[in-house]
C-alpha cells in the first residue's frame, strides 16, 4: 500500500450477492459470458429496432448475437479454470463468428480483454479494469476516423468508469455493477454525440447491444431472469406502433393504446408486471411527462388497461383497434402493392396504361417501370403519363397506351419531355402484353421499338361488356342491357347472358387454331362464374390452354386474349 | 461520367469524385487501416496513401459502375466481415449521394496492419 492513510483496516462489507464470495475464474467467468449472450438474445430485437442506417448488413442485434454465440460455442465444453486462457477462447470464437460491423468491433473487444488477461488465474479488481482498458484501446486501434457515440464510445466510457471505480472497491462484481450503470448512461448519451441518432429519436444499436452483454452478466450475478423480455421506456417518437407484427397470436385481439399523466411517479416494474397480466405486446414510451402504453389484449380484457392506466393518472387520449381487422388490412395493402422494375441509366423503361390492379399486375410482372391508370371511359390526361415516367433515370421511354383513345394522349407527352419516347400503339390489353413479352430493355431503342410493334397484331383481342344502350352496329343488333362482344374492338354479336357472350366470342375468333386463351375477369363479376364460364370453355376448346386473370377492369367483364 | 438529362443541360459527375465519396466511406468503415496504392507490387511495404484516386479505381462502363478499393486491415479483425462491412457502406454511401445504382464493389485486401498490443 503506498498510501498510508488508507492504512487503517476497513470492515469487509457485507456481500449483497450470494455469488459476491467466489472469485471469478475461468468457469464463473463461462457463466457470465453465457448470460450476456442469453439477456443480449432476449433483448435482440429491441437492438434490432433501433438500426437507423439502411445497410444491408443485417441486423444490428443479430449480428451481435451470432458473434457472441460463437463466443459461447469455443468454451461451452471447457473445463478451463484459468481466466487468462479462457478469455482467449472467447475472443477466439468471438473473431472466428464476426459478423457485421458491430460484431466485428465487439470481437475486438475481446480480443484486448483477453490479450490484458494473458497471466492471470482470476479476474479480479485491478486486472478487470486493466482488461476493460485494453479492450477498448484495440477497438480503437481498428479504425482510421472513429466515430462518436457508438459502441466504441460506450467501450470507452465502461473503461474509464472502472478506473474511476478502482479507487473505491476491489471486488470485480462491484465494478461490474458500477460498469453497467456507466454504459447505461452511456448509451442514453449517444444520440448528443451522433446526429443521425438524435434525428431517428434513438439510442446506438451497437452500444445498447454492448450494454445488454454487461447487464446480462450482472442479473446473473443477482440472481435475475435472464429470459424474460423487460420493456424498456423509450423515447415516444421512437415508439412503433404501426403493423408491428406478423400474425396475431391467441389472446391477441384488440390494440389498445393509452396516453396518461401518472399523478406519482410511475414504479415502473410494477406497471410493467401489472400490464404483464392483462395482456402482451406491452411497449412502453415516454415524453414530456406523458406516457404511452401499448398492449395487445383479450376481448375480455379490452378496458383494463384504460381502467388501470386511470388509476395511476390521468387519462389524455386512448384509442382501440381490432386487430384481426388491422390484420385483414395489412394482408390487402400487401397484396395490393406492385413490384415495379427498377430502371437503370440508358435501359428503356416502359410505362403502360392498365385500367385494373390486376392487369397492372401482370404488366409490372412482365417488366414495366411504371403504370398509369385509364382505359374506356377513363383516358388519362397527357400530364398523368408524363408524371409517370419523367423521374426515370433513362432517357429512353416506351408507352403502351392500351387503348385506341388513349394513343393520342401518349404522343402527346411525347412531344412535351426532352427524353427520348416511343408510343407503341397497343390499341388493347392483349396487344400491350403481347408487346411486352418482346421488350429487352438493355437493346437498341428503335430495333426493339420495330420488333414491339410487330407483334401486336399477333393476338387476337376479345372484349365482353354490357351495351348502355340500344343501337345497330356492323350489322349487329344490340338492346340495351344485352351482353355484347368486341373482337378486336369491332362488335361482333350480343347475347343475354355473360356465357354465351364468351363463347359466341371464342367462336367468331376461330380460338381453336390458337394456343392460349387468357381471360381477365373484371370488377363486376364473381369469381364462382368466372370459373364456370372457364370450365365450359375448357369443354369446348380441350386442345387449347385456358388461363383465367385477376384483371379488376371496370365495365369489362372480360378482355380475352387469343394467341 | 454519369449523366442525367435536365431541362437546361446536362450534369457530369467525374470517376474522382465517386472514389472520393467511396474513399471516406471506406476509411469509416471499422477494421479498415487505411488504403494502399493498386499499383504496388504485393510484397512491397504497404504505402497507405492519402488522395482517394490512388487507393480507389472506378470504372464506368456504359451505365454500370463499378468501384475497386485497395485496403490495409487491421491485424486480428476477420477479414472478411470487415470487408463485407466496406462493402457494404461503400455501396450505401455512393448510391445515396449518386442516386445512381453501383453495379459492383470490389474489396482487395492489400495487406494487414500489426499494431501493438500493449
């Protein structure tokens, strides 16, 4: 002791922890490094939630996970006593499992903890702070410009709280202890230090996810659950609310949110644990005073949690959804979503005209970059097809009008845009997609434009729609309300029902000397006749192949392409 | 190099500036030491050099771009991961100021730098 008023014997304080005796060897040591890994897996997705950047590197959270897993698997089955050897191991499977950036800084860590280890049998007071320095100097060591308010940040602010702590205790589960709370600290300070942080309304990723390893060993030193999710309080704007699951779970079958003002401040392991029993998906957010809660509760349930939130405050605003009702939507919007084709510099792009979801679906299938909707009795105006495509990185443009009114439209946004557009003059549904097939959009403008337009009279186009009055045409008389024919836009008979329309259609076409029939069903018609119509159909023409569409065309019951 | 079409001409971005872009994205990319010259002979002491056209090469070919970087990496990280990590950041980081997609980084690890552990 080179201090002699310290000289004084002081009382052993009283162990808090039943593990407080034992000294941390290599086997103690296994334990700690395994609950890290067991309370940073509970808490993965947490981690996970607060990636701001959009790199494809995968998951913050997960990627800490897997290093710290291999970490795990390199001692699982050692019997090693000697903390210097074992750390090794660790760092060892820590390097070996690396995996994103923040796995491969925290695999670095590891390897100065263990590297200041080399020696020793224990880790103790002075050889955890010198470890803990080490780790944080060849993290550091790793890159050119670090960055601040990252995990390297809350490294170094771990370091330095041990060797502040060091003049207080020896006892390396005390300065374990004060470690956590420092990182803690730490972490709630990066969003000051990292503006992206701050913007996001987020803590780091990496640093929280160094903070759930140390606070893992630490409940596991007290005693605590290590499997069981605590929600945290977070920042309200960070709050995600919004379609934040997959399915639905039993039990689960109202959203309720509430906002309130608690009259005292909020125990919150209790509130958490009294949420706990009333329903799941518990998340927790605060800001100016207010605090958020949300849950997913049982039908029975659904007031609960306004009435406890009531008791403990004020109430401001609560809101229930159904959730099997928010889940219905979600399945639709993503069902209703188009994967258009990206465009690349000097590629042609196309945009075609489709008047239902599902006729702009196949489009987007076979390759356009953009749809505009119109059609019969909805022609889109010039501007909405320049709309369309005037953001394209290309300069090269084909428009499939689709439509013998909407051509006119297409050339004129033509005329109107320094790009180069071709209109290829696909007068229906049928013709567009035959031309379609015929796009290759890394080939020579004018040649694929000349092969494009070649082919649109390849397919026959059969159009079935109800007559909105009575006329004489090509020789055909039609009452209003009948069901009539077009062949490629010409009428060609008028029927009382939808069927006999279809086939008579099929007929006049000569459909048994093509190959494949595909019908788009419209808006206006059931599924159960469409299929009907398709099996009386395949009765009639057996040698042809029959496809039936979603096209969700108005006024159209079908447009039929014959090829 | 690359160039969009505007109401009133045109906009040229020339190779340098990409490679500057990729050149800070990749020297803030954990593990990496630094970059090296792609004209030195492997074996020769590495060089890390400080202007970006030196330690990166970007191609342009027709519509595609694509971007070599020549690092020095930090002895003890894995290798790989870093470099993944590079490219990855490289790629984020010169998309979003293009708004140009990059067709191909390619990460050549020149050498590994030994610090000191003590």
């Amino acid at each position: 002791m080179d201090a002699p008023e310290n000289e004084k014997p002081e009382p052993e304080p009283e162990p808090r922890y039943p593990m407080q005796k034992y000294p941390i060897d290599g086997q103690v040591f296994k334990s700690l490094v395994d609950a890290g890994l067991t309370w940073l897996r509970t808490n993965q997705q947490t981690v996970n939630s607060l990636n701001v950047f959009p790199v494809p590197d995968g998951d913050t959270g997960t990627n800490m996970v897997l290093t710290m897993q291999a970490a795990c698997e390199e001692i699982v089955n050692s019997p090693e006593h000697n903390i210097g050897r074992i750390s090794q191991k660790v760092a060892h499977g820590a390097l070996m499992g690396a995996r994103g950036n923040s796995g491969v800084i925290l695999s670095q860590l590891w390897r100065g903890f263990a590297h200041a280890l080399d020696n020793f049998e224990f880790l103790e007071g002075r050889s955890f702070v010198n470890a803990l320095h080490h780790g944080r100097n060849t993290a550091y060591r790793g890159v050119v410009r670090p960055v601040e308010g990252t995990i390297l940040t809350v490294a170094k602010d771990i370091a330095a709280e041990a060797e502040r702590s060091i003049v207080d205790t020896q006892d390396p589960y005390e300065l374990l202890e004060r470690i956590v709370s420092a990182a803690d600290k730490s972490v709630s300070r990066t969003p000051e230090l990292l503006s992206v942080l701050k913007d996001a309304g987020v803590v780091d990723a990496g640093g929280k996810g160094l903070f759930f390893i140390l606070e893992g060993m630490l409940r596991y030193v007290m005693g605590l659950p290590l499997d069981v999710n605590i929600a945290s309080i977070q920042p309200l704007s960070a709050m995600k609310l919004e379609n934040a699951f997959d399915s639905i779970e039993p039990g689960q079958d109202y959203e309720v949110v509430v906002d309130f003002h608690p009259h005292d401040e909020l125990n919150f392991p209790q509130f958490y644990e009294e949420l706990q029993q009333i329903g799941t998906s518990i998340q927790i957010g605060e800001g100016d005073g207010i605090y958020r809660m949300h849950i997913h509760v049982a039908s029975e349930n659904l007031y609960a949690p306004i009435e406890y939130s009531k008791s403990l405050g004020v109430v401001t605003k609560a809101a229930i959804e159904n959730l099997h009702a928010q889940m219905e939507q979600v399945d639709h919007d993503r069902s209703a979503t188009i994967q258009f084709t990206t465009i690349e510099p000097g590629q042609i792009a196309t945009v075609a005209v489709a008047p239902g979801l599902g006729i702009a679906r196949v489009f987007a299938s076979l390759g356009v970059s953009a749809i505009v909707e119109g059609g019969q009795t909805m022609n889109p105006s010039t501007q909405e097809i320049l709309n369309a495509f005037e953001n394209f990185p290309t300069d090269y443009v084909f428009i499939l009008p689709n439509n013998k009114n909407i051509i006119l439209a297409a050339q004129a946004a033509a005329q109107l845009t320094v790009k180069h557009v071709t209109v290829i003059p696909s007068r229906t549904i049928p013709q567009g997609m035959a031309a379609m097939l015929r796009l290759i959009p890394t080939g020579h403008p004018e040649e694929v434009a000349a092969d494009m337009n070649s082919v649109l009279n390849d397919v026959e186009t059969g159009e079935i729609t109800t007559a909105t009055r009575s006329v004489e045409i090509d020789g055909v008389n039609v009452t209003q309300g009948q069901i009539i024919s077009l062949l490629n836009g010409k009428l060609v008979l008028a029927a009382e029902d939808l069927s006999t329309a279809t086939l008579g259609l099929l007929e006049k076409a000569h459909a048994d000397q093509y190959e494949l029939i595909t019908l788009f069903y419209g808006l206006e018609v059931s599924r159960m006749e469409v299929d009907s119509i398709a099996d009386s159909i395949r009765k009639e023409y057996p040698r042809q192949e029959i496809e039936v569409q979603e096209g969700g065309q108005p006024h159209y019951q079908f447009i039929i392409s014959i090829e | 190099m690359s160039n969009d079409n505007f109401q009133l001409g045109r906009i040229t971005v020339s190779p340098r500036a990409i490679a500057t872009i990729a050149y800070n994205a990749a020297r803030q990319s954990y593990g990496v030491v630094g970059l090296t010259s792609k004209n030195l002979v492997e074996g020769i002491t590495q060089v890390i050099v400080k202007d970006p056209t030196h330690g990166i090469e970007v191609k342009y070919d027709g519509d595609k771009i694509s971007i070599d970087i020549y690092v020095i990496i930090e002895y003890g990280t894995r290798i790989t991961s870093v470099a993944s990590s590079v490219n990855n950041t490289v790629k984020f980081h010169v998309e979003k100021a293009l708004g140009m997609p990059v067709e191909q980084v390619n990460v050549h690890v020149r050498g590994l730098r030994v610090s000191d552990m003590d």
